[in-house]
C-alpha cells in the first residue's frame, strides 16, 4: 500500500456568509462537521480570500503531521 492510501481523507472547506452591510463572515472545516471561525472581513473578495488561505495552511499542517506520524512508526 503507498502513502497516498494510507493517510485520512480530508474534507476541507469553507464557508462564506454576509452578516450586514459589508461584513462577511468565514468558517471552515477539515471534516464537513466541525467549523472553526475564521473571521469577518469586509469584503466577499477579502472573506473568500481568507477561506482558502485558512484551508490550504490547515492542509498543509495536516499533511505534515500525517507525514510524521508515519515516519514515527
């Protein structure tokens, strides 16, 4: 089995909603249950911005850790 088959499947997301007149809150999630806040901004380009950049460091920091926890074992 390669590494790619080894590791958990990650589900990752986020969530963009406007909550008043310019102001948009983000939430985003590694598992499709749990949401984290990610915060609001002011701007749908600056909300939607801030979503990818919370998921990719999220997957980066999961990737790594998986990546560890193997070579541990």
């Amino acid at each position: 089995m390669d590494r790619q088959n080894q590791g958990p499947t990650c589900f990752l997301r986020w969530t963009v909603q406007k909550v008043a007149h310019q102001l948009y809150a983000v939430a985003a999630t590694n598992n499709g249950f749990d949401y984290d806040f990610v915060g609001n901004f002011g701007t749908l380009t600056e909300a939607n911005k801030a979503g990818r950049q919370y998921v990719c460091d999220r997957s980066h920091t999961l990737i790594k850790r998986n990546t560890l926890e193997m070579e541990a074992a």
